[in-house]
C-alpha cells in the first residue's frame, strides 16, 4: 500500500501541473473542460501574467505582410487543405476578416493602410496596350520619297547609257559610210591636233556624249574641212522628256576654210526661210551685205520651203547652176542652211570696253548644215542617205573656186565692203573719242602725280613752267588750224 502512495503523489502533481501550463499561455479557460477547482490564491500570479501578456497584445499593432510573402501565402493556401467542422460553410471574405482585424485598433494611428490596399489593387488591374502609330512603324510607305529617288536615279542612269551608245553607233554609221569619199578627196582625215605633225588617225574625235569632230585636210584650193556630229542630247533624261513636247533633230554641220586667192569677194545663203530669217539677224556678214529680205527661190526651180539671201544677182546665177539646183532639189528636206561667204566672222559680237575698236578678222568660209532624217528616231540606216550631200560639198569647193564675179560686181563688191567699214568707223568714232579723252586726262593726272611727288622746290617749280609751256603751244595750234580753215573758206 505505501508503494501504491507514492506512484500516486506524482501523478497527482501532474495532473496539477497540466492546468497550471494551459493557463499561462491562453486567455480564458474553456468552462465545457473537466478540470478540477482550483483555489484563486494558488493561482494569482498565474493570472496577474495573463493580464499583462493580454494588455501587451492589445497595444502591438499585427505585422505588416510584405507583397513579395503575399504569392508565398497564396501558394501555401492553395496547397494546404483544410477540414471543416461541421456547421460551417466555407472560409470567411478576406476583406471581412482584415475589417475584423482592424477594427480592434485605433483608426487614427494606422492611417494610410486602406490606401496601401487600393494601390495593391490597382496593381492588379489589366495592362493597356496602345496600337504603334502609323508614321512610326516600318513599311513600305514610309519610304515611299526614298523609292522614287532611287527609281529616278535609276532610270537616268539607264538612259544615260543607251543614249550615249546610241549616238556613239550614229557617229560610226556615219564615218563607216563617208569615209571612202573622204580619203578620196583630203590626204588626212582625222586629225585629233595632239602631235606636232598632222597625222591621219582614220577616226571620229569625241568632243562629248553628243558631239563628234572630224578634221580633214591636204586639198586643193582649201586649208581644210571641219566636219561636227551633233547629235542630241540623247544620255540626258531632262533632254529627251523635253524634245517630248518639242521635236528636234540631229544635225551634220560642215565649215570649209578656203585660201584668200580661191575666192571671190561675195556672200551668198540658201536654206530654210526660218533659218534665214535666223542667220540675217544673227551673223555678222549677211546683215550687212544682205540686207534685204529673203528671196524665193522658185525661179531657179527650188521648192517653196527654201529662201535666198544674197549680195547681188550675178552670185546667184554664178552659184545656182544645174548640178546644185539638182543637188539641193532632191534632198531639200535635208537642207537647213548653205553658207557662203568672204565675210565671214562668225556672229554678232558687240564691241565692250577695254577691247580694239577694229572690225573683225575675216575668212572665206564655205558653211553647210543638214538635218538628219527621222527627227531623233534615228537609226544608223539613215546615215547613209547624207552621203550625196557630201558629194555637193565637194562639187561646191570646186565651184568656188572658179567663180568669178565681172568687173561691174567686182566694183559693186567693193563698194559695199567701203561701205561697212565706213558705217563702222561712225558707229565707234564717238567710242574712239571717248577712249582718246580718257587716255589724256589720265597722262595729265600720272604728269600732275609726278610733279607733286618731286621733293626738290626748285625742280618742282620748273616742272610746272614745262607743262604750263606744252599746253601753250597746243593752244597756239589750234588757233593756227582756225585760222586757216577760215582763210580757205574765204
């Protein structure tokens, strides 16, 4: 019996202990437990500790959850399953169960919080995506200014190939064609003027893109024979785009230079009226010596289309004989100008200061321009039908040269040439006067500069009797010429 007394003391002493332990760590008691009565003494301190942890517990505010532990929290509540008891439905709204937290604190010293959970819904709200503008995405559209540019360039570089291969096959056509008759004629064909020595070189001299120069020489009766390909401006976009709404052709312009002796003195043109009308304005010699309008050339069997501007009737007769009359009859659509002249300085040049009041330097020129068929749709088959003009070229060299005006043209030539020249020099002489003014008050000035910059009084002095003496006599000759001008007269 002892035995069973003391393994009953401690459990006794347990079972005390157990209450005492849950009492430390909870509020309340639960009244539905069977526990023992305790005395209110025993366990005073126990609940003077109770009061304290709970008054502790009502001044700290709960902690504050971090969002980056929300989505923790939500996976570990998602995860975790938990049991019901029975009588209730389901788990309590969140937004109920923080107004029940909160409602157990001071509003007034956790300001701010409803607004940390608005801006946390906020964040939660869907994100807007807004369309790229239209400028700003890349498309072909954009680069719409830069397509145009690229396809331009294009466009004229093509353009400028085949435009320059074309006149380059043109240029050929012709040489291949005119060649024969060419060396037949001129010891040199085809002279580029780079060597000291002429040097036949057989070949067309490419100025440009669109011009081509053949020189020949070593003839009888002529210094020699420029013959200038001008095609157009083929390798030029803006060119062709333009000769679109306005047509044009390509030309063959030929200058013969004739010796002083092998040829007489007149000036003589046929060609198309408006290009007459054109060279009488613009060419020096046939607006002096062809001053009156351009004639018909139906008495000498040419077409309607062509004019003639001439110094005297006897040139025409002498000129157009029947081999030229046949010559330009027969390619009159070729024909724009034939040129002859004795006179011949080029076009109207108008005389500026500073150069020698003079009449320009003249030569005998023979001037020939044709028009090539096909009003720029050339093709190399139509260079070959310039050939017969060619061949009047060379007939009107020699035709030239044996013309021979009689001695009442001869005279009249003459006549007209004193004739110009004296309008010339009426034309300049009060130019001529102005420029011998000017030069004399510039040799009294630098005489006058020369005298003030003499540093001897004495020299300085004697200087000015000398001019002063000079001028003097100038006076005394001129009163002398008056006076016998007069005596004359009388």
């Amino acid at each position: 019996m002892r035995s069973v007394n003391l393994l009953l003391i401690p459990t006794l002493l347990l079972l005390l202990a157990l209450p005492v332990s849950r009492g430390r760590y909870s509020d309340d008691f639960d009244d539905g437990d069977d526990l023992a009565d305790f005395d209110d003494n025993d366990f005073a301190e126990f609940e003077d500790m109770n009061e304290d942890t709970a008054a502790e517990a009502e001044t700290v505010p709960p902690p504050r959850v971090s969002p980056s532990s929300q989505p923790e929290e939500d996976e570990d509540e998602d995860e975790a399953t938990v049991e019901l008891e029975d009588g209730q439905d389901g788990f309590e709204d969140p937004e109920t169960q923080d107004q029940d937290i909160y409602s157990k604190y001071d509003q007034e010293e956790f300001e701010g919080i409803g607004d940390m959970e608005k801006t946390s819904h906020s964040l939660k709200d869907p994100l807007i995506i807004h369309t790229v503008p239209a400028h700003l995405q890349n498309s072909w559209e954009s680069y719409y200014m830069e397509i145009l540019m690229v396809t331009g360039l294009l466009a004229y570089i093509m353009n400028y190939i085949i435009g320059k291969n074309k006149n380059s096959r043109l240029a050929q056509a012709w040489f291949n064609s005119h060649r024969e008759l060419l060396e037949s004629n001129f010891a040199l064909v085809g002279d580029d003027g780079t060597s000291k020595e002429a040097v036949s070189t057989g070949k067309l001299n490419q100025e440009n893109e669109h011009i081509y120069n053949l020189w020949c020489s070593g003839r009888v009766c002529c210094e020699g024979m420029l013959i200038q390909l001008k095609f157009l401006k083929r390798q030029d976009l803006l060119n062709v785009l333009a000769r679109m709404m306005r047509p044009a052709c390509d030309q063959v312009q030929i200058k013969v230079t004739l010796n002083d002796e092998d040829m007489d003195t007149f000036v003589f043109a046929v060609g198309t009226k408006k290009a007459m009308a054109r060279l009488q304005k613009e060419m020096q010699d046939l607006s002096e010596f062809c001053s009156d309008k351009p004639k018909s050339g139906a008495k000498y069997g040419l077409p309607d289309s062509l004019a003639i501007l001439t110094e005297m009737g006897e040139v025409t007769d002498g000129v157009m004989d029947s081999k030229m009359v046949h010559f330009i009859t027969n390619h009159a659509d070729k024909i724009e100008s034939i040129h002859f002249s004795d006179q011949f300085s080029g076009p109207k040049v108008m005389q500026e200061e500073g150069q020698p009041l003079k009449l320009p330097e003249t030569k005998k020129t023979l001037l020939f321009t044709f028009n090539v068929p096909g009003m720029g749709n050339t093709s190399p088959k139509d260079m070959d039908t310039l050939l017969p003009l060619m061949n009047m070229v060379i007939y009107s060299i020699d035709k030239v040269k044996k013309l021979r005006l009689n001695r009442e043209g001869k005279q009249k030539a003459d006549r007209n040439r004193a004739r110009v020249e004296e309008n010339f020099l009426k034309q300049t002489h009060a130019q001529r006067q102005e420029a011998a003014q000017t030069r004399r008050e510039e040799k009294k000035r630098a005489e006058k500069e020369r005298i003030m910059n003499e540093e001897d009084p004495e020299r300085q002095r004697r200087l000015e009797e000398a001019a002063q003496r000079r001028e003097q006599k100038k006076i005394e000759k001129k009163q002398m010429k008056m006076k016998q001008i007069k005596v004359k007269a009388m």
